[in-house]
C-alpha cells in the first residue's frame, strides 16, 4: 500500500492510496456481485483504473451460511495502470462467518475487515464450522475490525417503505456498499442511478435500496467507527470516451461490429453453457441490428446451425466452453473441409468433463490446436483481457472471412465474468471487413467452388446466385472443381494445402512484441487471460533492475513470423499457464527451445506474486 | 430471365441433373426418389439457384451431389440442424434435407424432433430402408423387432419407432408417407410438401436391394390395393382392388370393415381430416400397420402454422420498430460511459 497522509478541515482525516484492493464476500443470495459491480462502476466512472474478480459458487442458490456457499467479488481500483484485479486484499467485507473463513486469509495483516456483525448467529458460526466466534475471539488481532449491524441497520433504515422483513433485508448489500463508498470516497451517483433504472417501476423496491445505500453512506459519517477515509486519485488513462466491460460483454459487441464492417447479417448459434451463456444472451438483445440468435437444442446443432448460415452468407459464430468445444469437434472438422468462415469462441473453465464450471483455466489450447481427427488446422486466437475481447473477436471475424476458415478464439472465465474500463473507439478506427462473394460474371464458365486466391482462399458463393450452383461437404475434394474425390496424390495436396492457408496467415497478423530488453537472461511468455498477472509481475521486476523481458500471445495458431528469433535471444524461457504446461508443449515441439512452465491448476488465476517469485528464483540461478 | 418480366425460365428435370455419376447400387430405390424430385423441382416456380439440398451421412445422404443445385453433404445426423441454419440465413431459399432412418432418428433425433417442434420450413425426405446400407446392413432404428441383421444375428432384440408417430410427436404440422414404389403419388406428396410452411416431413418407403430387399413388399404394384390406404383429405378411408374395404372406428381403435357386411355403410367409415386442428387422428393412422391393417400413404397432416424463420424475422423487424434501425455507434457508446481527457 502506498500511502501518505494528509492533513484536511474535515474531522475525519483522509489517507491517499495509490492503489486498494478490496473485496465483498458474503452468502451467493446476499448479492455481492451486485454490490462489487457497482463499486466497481462508480470507480472506473470516478476515473480510476479498474480490473475485477468476480468469484462464485457452481451452485445456482447454495445452501445459506454454507462455506461452498459463499460469493466473492474482487475489485482493484488504481491511481495508475493496472492489470490485474490484485493479489492481496487492503479491505474485506465478509457478510456471514462462512465469508470471514473463506476469505480471511487473502486479506492482508492491518487490513480493513467490516463485518456484518448481525449474520454472526451461533447456527451461521456452526454452518461456517467455526467452534468459537471469531468476533470474541484473538484471531482478528491484527486487523482494522469493524463490526457493524448491517441486516438491523438496513432494515431500520427501509421501515417506512412498507416491505416485508424478507424483501427488505435483500438490500444489505447496498447498505455495505454505501459504507464503503463512503470509506473509499466513492461518488454515489452511478449506484444510485442504476437503482432508478433497474427497480424504477416498483416505486418501494426503488425507495429501500435508495435508502439502505444513503444509510450506509451516512453510517460512516456519523458513527465515526473509522479512524481515516481514504482516496485514491484518478489514474492518468489515455484520453477518450471509456466504459466498462465484461469479457462476455465485449464478445458480443465486437461480433456485432465485425458483422456490421463487414455489411453482413450475424448469426450467432449457440447452446447455454457457464461461463459463456452471456454472450447468447447479450447479442439476443440486439435483433435491430440483423442479428439472429438461436438457441439450438444442443451444441452439436448450434455448430452445424452455424455452418449452414456461414454457407448461406451470414457472418457466423458461436460460443461455448470446453465441454461443447468436445462437442463440437466433428462439425468443426466439417468447416474446415467445406473452407467456410465462421468465429468459434471458447470460454475456458476447469476441466477435464464438468470441471470446474465457474471457475478459471486455460487448459483448451491444445484442444483447440489439435484437438480434431485428421489434419484439421485452423487458426486460434486469444484475448489478454475482458476489453481486449472485443479486437480480438473482431479480428478473428476478419481472419475467418478473408481466409475462408473457421476461427477459434479462446477466451476464459476469469476474462469472461471481470470488467475493465474499455476506451470505446471511433467508428473511423474499426476497419472494414470485406467479404467479396462470387458471381457468375465472375468466375467464367463452369464454376470452381475450390479454387484458390492468392491468400489460398476458395470462394464464398452464395445460394441463390444464379449460375454457382454447387455442393460442398465432409467428403475430401478435388482441388479447383471441389468434386468428390478420392484420389491419393489429391488428398496429400489438400492436406498440405489447407495446411499452408492457415499457415500463410502468420503474414497477415502482427509480429510478437515484446516488452524488455531485446536479448537477456529471462523471457516470460504467456497467453491469454495469464497476461495481466504476467505483466505486473515482469513490470515489477524490471523496475527493480533485473534483466527481464515478457511477451503476451494472442495468436497461437499460426504463431507470429518472429516468434521463433525472439525466443532465441533469451537464455531463459518461463511459460507460466493455467494448465500443465499446453503452450509450452507447443513451443518446445516448433522451436526446439528448452522453455520451462510455471502451471497453476486450482481454478483460479495467477497473483502476480506467484509470477513474481518465480522470475527472482530463476534469476538467482535456481532450477525449477 | 429478362429483367422487365418476373417469368421464370422454364426449368425441365434436365436442368436438374448434375455432371455427378450417380454411385447407388443398380435396382436401388433411391433412384426412383432422385427421378421424381428432379420432375417436381422444375414444376415449383422457385428458380434452381434458390433451391438447398443438405444431407448428413448415408446412402440417402449422396442424394445431394446428384441434384444440380446448391448443397452440403454434412456429418453423420446434421443434416436438419445445417440445414435450420441456412433456412434461417436466408428464409428466401427452398431448403430440402435429404436423411434415411438412421440418419435422422439415430445419431440425428435429437435435431429431428427440435426441427419439427419448432416448424422450421425445411422440406424433409426420410429415405426409410429400415436398415444401415452404407455401413453394410447393420439394423436401424426402423428394423422390427427379431430382424436379423449383420449386427443382429439372433435376432434383433430393438423395439423399432414408427417414424411418424415420432414426428407427428414432435409437433410435426405436415406428415406425410410416400413410396418409391409408386412415383405417381410419391411426385404428388413432393408438391404438396413443397407448399407446405414449416416443417413438410416425408417418409419414403424405400427399398434397400442389397441388404434389405423387399422389405415393403407388401406396398408393391400386386399388393398395393389390399395392403395400403391412400389417404385423402375429407374422403372416407376405402382400400382394397375392389375398392369395397374400409376404415371404421370403433371408440378409439380403427377397424377393418367390408362396405355392404354386416350392416356397414360408406357413412360408417372414417373421414379423412389432415387439417385437424388436434393430431390425434394422424396420430391414429400412423399406427395402423402392416399386416393387421392397410398403411396409409399420402399426407396424414397438414396443420397451418407460423415457421420459425418467420416468428425469428418478424422479431427482428419488431426489434428495429421499437430501437431503430441498429446504429453501431450508439451501441458502443451504451451502458455507463464517461470522459478522460
Ligand atoms: S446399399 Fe441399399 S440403400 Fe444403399 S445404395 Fe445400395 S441398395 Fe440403395
């Protein structure tokens, strides 16, 4: 924490941070992803850097005071660039003892802890397995306690509205979140103008909610519980118009706009699946932009849905997660054979079969890669963040019409469910995509449905173009005419030439930049959603002198042109993956380079530190 | 086509052929389909450029390389859900599917039964052979039960699906049998499926000669009259060479009667409704089987019913009523957004 203090008129003196780290916790029906997602707005809206952790239970309403119960959403709010949602908590608001146990030990020593003192009832503390109340006991020493009646002030504070006792204990999350507000100097507008906008047509669910967030804001002010507010300055991003983002959120909107540059109508077939349902969902709300969504009755119909509609001219994608990227592995064979554009999205969760559905891991890549029988390429991309979502979906749009492909994009829960302030660009800034159709003017005589352009794209015919009538399918293809074809000197050729198509598009994309020196000791490669923890970690290093360097992938298939000169020119190669080692595998195979991997495998994402410590290891010369 | 006039060139079955040598085993009844399609396609006043054929896997399934228009031979049971992708695309399309028994209710029945509930306007032919001929004669889920087949060799052990109580089920709003054997009536089945909205299901009997052969035998050209029933909307149900067999009902199981015995008159037999507005009378006639009852052919359902793609697009013209036409733009910019300068 960085802090200094300062001297003010108010009787509450106010410490500026450069950075807080502060995370709401509580039962999964005490809504704090609301509260944290609202904290989370004023503080980018305020003008901070922002980068969220939201963290919940597989089960849809668990068992209330359980420890599987419990929700968490972590907030990581700066002064300056972050990249990360932070690895220790400066402040931790635990809704019921079962939060307290769960959470405690992230929060750190002198950390501020507001306890909703109310919630610690002797069948809570059985629930949370606690045997002494940890509110009496010694094992807070050594934080900043606050314990604070929150369900009797929240409902003292609503009595007028006229709800019931139930309904109005539903809005101690706001209470909480006004409490902390305060605390944080958080304006109260953005909170306050959401309650309008969501509960404005029932006038007493608006009012309580309205009432519980002012009582908690004025808690702070009056009671003079706390010794200090603190405040952390606005962060100095690049000028422009930002909003805030979820990965999911940035799916959708980049899908649509990709549709839109391109002048085609989007087709998005999917099936629901955590933790990427949201995107179905989010796009199903913009039918006026020619939208169509299906919900198809399984992901196996959502991806044939899909190749049908690239066949008949829509800019077509659908989304999912590892168990339907399984799924969909035949179908996806099928559009690499039929050479049709389309956006696969996977939103990775803990696998292998259920796994883990709510929680983080990036251990699809190789099924993404390789994961179809025969020789199967296709290009893979990856976003780095929840707002690079957006570029990168709209880049794989690209990629997918101009080289005739299907594309996947690998994205994952940790992107998917985390937000951070994302800078809107101007229409002048999204680049045309232009998919050029055939016509029978066009191709002469006798239509070749494959035959190839200079980029080895075969051409997109539609139906109902008069004159181009032809079939397309699973079976191996003659080259040029596309007939059926089993002939052994042509299937090597088509295998090879398929091969070289996505191979070919390693021109077409950016060289791999690379953050550091440009030959050393040590590179770090990540990919994905690793490369927030990835670059705070490598920053920190550099910034104490150490002989480092960090690249972040997005295009894993093909690699970039210069991938294999820039691993030459370290000695050491750290890949740190949620998984066991995928990219590593990978460039180990193409390279021949002795990269090692640092593999996490618990759900969650990397702490910077964990990154870190692993760079100051090896730069002492220690072996993994 | 001149650009004044909206006249179509006047298409034959000709224009249907592709260049592709047709691969099915001689004497096969899928020949008999793929002659009666290209007869009926020309007759449609669609032009052959609008017109999709999409197969998944097996022998039904090459139907599609065979018809001079656009199409896709899919995977092993996709053939419906391709096939709702491109319909939704571009509903302009006549878009027909061409699947056999296990194709649409083994590996596919899954799409089958959701295509049908929601009355996506696909045009269905189910080449059903009651038996695997691609992969070499194992059973389909069609085969009676103690059929031995290359996989059955005791015996097949499967209670089998009559195909159109399984669509008719799934909330099929058209539901027709043909026969391969009969090209007259099949062509007529063809047409009428090709008008219908939504989802037109067509079972084709068809004979499968190699692994199968004679398995409708008794719906051939010598046996027809006694064994089948030729259904007609608002006609009472009267088969046999004489013309004197008929359909009754006797509470809610159908009965075989002579006009003229036994006190029964032509006012007794059941009257064919394929427009009921409820399906249990299809439901009913897809039970009757051979060789206790004659089995009807023709069309047992035609319901009028709003197509998906219609329901989808009218959506889609509301969604732009009430928002506006989608302004990329104004989309970015939506939800919270603030200033740094
Ligand atoms: S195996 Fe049977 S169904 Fe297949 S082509 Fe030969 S005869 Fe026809």
């Amino acid at each position: 924490m960085v802090t200094k203090t300062q001297a003010v008129a108010q009787p509450i003196p106010i410490q500026e941070m450069e950075t807080v780290t502060i995370r709401f916790a509580g039962d999964s029906g005490d809504g704090m992803q609301l509260a944290g997602t609202q904290f989370s707005n004023a503080s980018a809206i305020f003008g901070n850097d922002v980068s969220t952790f939201p963290d919940f239970p597989a089960e849809i309403r668990a068992p209330a005071g359980t420890l599987f119960g419990v929700s968490g959403y972590q907030i990581n709010f700066s002064a300056r660039d972050i990249s990360t949602p932070g690895d220790r908590l400066d402040a931790l608001v635990a809704m019921n003892p079962a939060a307290l146990k769960t959470n405690l030990q992230d929060l750190v020593k002198g950390g501020i802890l507001i306890i909703n003192s109310d919630a610690f009832t002797d069948a809570n503390l059985k629930k949370a397995h606690y045997e002494n109340d940890p509110l009496e006991g010694e094992e807070l020493d050594g934080y900043q306690l606050f314990k604070i009646p929150i369900t009797k002030l929240t409902l003292e504070a609503v009595k007028d509205t006229g709800l019931t006792n139930k309904q109005a204990e539903r809005c101690k999350n706001l209470f909480a979140l006004g409490v902390v507000c305060w605390l944080f100097d958080r304006p109260l507008d953005p909170p306050l103008n959401w309650i309008h906008q969501k509960f404005g047509k029932t006038p007493a669910v608006d009012q309580a909610n309205t009432l519980a967030l002012k009582a908690g804001y004025a808690y702070g002010d009056i009671v003079e519980i706390f010794p200090v507010r603190y405040k952390v300055q606005k962060a100095s991003l690049p000028p422009g118009t930002y909003r805030r983002l979820t990965g999911n959120e940035a799916l959708s909107l980049g899908l649509v706009a990709a549709a839109r540059r391109a002048g085609l109508k989007l087709f998005y077939g999917s099936y629901p699946i955590t933790p990427a349902s949201e995107v179905l969902q989010e796009l199903s709300r913009h039918k006026n932009f020619d939208v169509i969504t299906f919900q198809a009755e399984d992901e196996i119909a959502a991806i044939s849905a899909v190749i049908g509609a690239s066949f008949a001219g829509c800019l077509s994608a659908t989304g999912t997660s590892g168990p339907g990227l399984d799924l969909k592995q035949e179908a996806i064979g099928l559009a690499v054979m039929t050479e049709l554009p389309m956006v696969i999205i996977n939103v990775q969760r803990g696998g292998p079969s259920t796994g883990l559905p709510t929680k983080t891991e990036q251990s699809d890549l190789l099924e993404a890669v390789c994961g179809r029988h025969g020789e199967c390429p296709l290009p893979v991309l990856a976003a780095l963040s929840p707002a690079d979502c957006f570029g990168m979906v709209f880049e794989a749009a690209r990629i997918a019409i101009k080289y005739m492909t299907p594309v996947v994009l690998l994205s994952d829960g940790y992107i998917a469910n985390g937000a951070e302030p994302w800078r809107i660009p101007g229409m002048d800034e999204l680049p045309g995509l232009h998919p050029t159709f055939a016509s029978a003017g066009t191709t002469g005589d006798g239509f070749q449905p494959y035959a190839r352009d200079e980029n080895l794209a075969r051409p997109w015919a539609l139906p109902g173009t008069p004159g181009l009538e032809h079939r397309v399918g699973g079976l191996e293809k003659k080259d040029i005419s596309g007939a059926v074809c089993y002939e052994p000197e042509n299937h090597q050729l088509m295998t090879e030439l398929r091969q070289k198509k996505v191979e070919g598009i390693a021109k077409d994309i950016p060289l791999q930049e690379v953050h550091g020196p440009a030959r050393g000791k040590l590179l770090v490669l990540g990919w994905g959603g690793t490369a927030g923890a990835i670059q705070s970690a490598c920053e920190a290093a550099q910034a104490k002198g150490h002989d480092v360097a960090w690249a972040t992938m997005r295009y894993l298939n093909p690699f970039p042109r210069n991938l294999g000169d820039v691993l030459k020119s370290y000695k050491k190669i750290l890949i740190p993956e949620l998984n066991a080692g995928q990219l590593l595998t990978l460039v180990r195979a193409r390279y021949l380079v002795d990269a090692e991997g640092l593999n996490k495998m618990q759900g969650r994402p990397f702490l910077i530190r964990e990154i870190g410590d692993r760079i100051e290891q090896i730069l002492r010369g220690v072996s993994s | 086509m001149s650009a004044s006039s909206v006249e179509l060139d006047v298409l034959t079955a000709k224009d249907f052929a592709s260049d592709q040598e047709v691969r099915w085993c001689p004497g096969c009844g899928d020949y008999s389909i793929l002659a009666q399609i290209k007869k009926v396609l020309p007759t449609l006043g669609i032009p052959k450029e609008k017109y999709v054929f999409v197969s998944g896997i097996g022998c039904s399934s090459r139907f599609p390389y065979y018809v001079e228009t656009y199409g896709i031979h899919g995977v092993h049971g996709r053939a419906c859900a391709i096939a709702t992708g491109v319909k939704l695309a571009n509903p302009e399309l006549s878009v027909w599917v061409a699947t056999g028994d296990g194709d649409a209710l083994s590996i596919g029945g899954n799409h089958f039964v959701h295509m049908l509930r929601k009355n996506i306007g696909l045009k269905v032919l189910m080449f059903n052979n009651r038996i695997y001929g691609l992969t070499k004669g194992q059973y389909s889920p069609t085969t009676e039960l103690g059929k031995r087949t290359k996989s059955t060799p005791w015996g097949s052990v499967d209670r089998p699906f009559n195909a159109l109580s399984v669509a008719i089920g799934a909330e099929a709003t058209f539901v027709a049998r043909a026969l391969d054997s009969d090209p007259k009536q099949l062509c007529e089945v063809l047409e009428r499926a090709a008008r219908h909205e939504g989802t037109a299901f067509v079972e084709i009997y068809q004979n499968c000669v190699v692994f199968n052969d004679g398995a409708f035998e008794y719906s051939h050209k010598s046996q027809r009259a006694d064994n089948t029933l030729y259904l007609e909307h608002g006609k009472p149900m009267i088969f046999g060479k004489e013309r004197e067999k008929g359909i009754r009902l006797i509470g809610t199981h159908p009965e075989v009667v002579t006009v003229g015995k036994g006190g029964v008159a032509m006012d007794d037999l059941l009257v064919h409704d394929e427009r009921a507005a409820e399906p249990t009378l299809a439901y009913l006639l897809s039970r009757m089987r051979h060789p206790e009852f004659p089995e009807p052919v023709g069309v047992f359902r035609c319901a009028e019913e709003k197509s998906y793609e219609r329901r989808v697009y009218e959506q889609v013209e509301e969604a732009k009523k009430r928002l506006g036409e989608g302004d990329l733009a104004g989309l970015l910019q939506s939800g919270e957004a603030w200033e740094i300068t």
